[in-house]
C-alpha cells in the first residue's frame, strides 16, 4: 500500500474475491487500518468492512493475521500452513 495506491491482483491468485476485495484484504494484509484502506481505495470506511467480511468468509478466516497468513506467498509456509520464519526453531 505504498503511496496510497494498490496494485491489482496477480493473475491466477484472486482467491475468488472480486478485485475490490482483494485489494482490501491486500492492504489489509500489509497492516492497513481500515480508515487508511478507505482513504487509500477512496471508499467509505463502513465500504471497507463489507469488503472486508465478504473476504473471511470466502477465504474461511476469522481475523485480519490469519487473512495476511492466508494471502502469503505457498513458498514463504511450511507444510503446516505455519510462516517458515515462525516454525523454525530459535537459535538464540
């Protein structure tokens, strides 16, 4: 969400949510509020929040860090649906 704009969605990637949702819950997942989302996407906070339960329902979450574990790249989860960074075991 860097300068208030947002990309469109990667082909291929669009999680069944329409291109205003998954804009919302990209934004979302990179730590947005919903009042910097509106602003960002020129919409109306209360617009934000439809957007935004139309996409845990589609995508089966319940909160907005499971949407941003959801929308992570397969490459950056282990087996477990787990962030690799957050599996590995510390070494210090």
């Amino acid at each position: 969400m860097a300068g208030g704009r947002l990309d469109p969605a990667p082909a291929g990637r669009d999680h069944g949510l329409t291109s205003q949702e998954h804009a919302v819950a990209r934004a979302v997942a990179s730590g947005g509020s919903n009042r910097e989302i509106a602003e960002a996407l020129f919409l109306s906070p209360r617009t934000v929040e439809h957007h935004l339960g139309n996409v845990y329902r589609k995508l089966g979450v319940h909160s907005r860090a499971a949407l941003a574990a959801r929308l992570q790249p397969a490459a950056t989860r282990d087996l477990r649906g787990t962030p690799a960074e957050a599996a590995a075991p510390s070494t210090t």
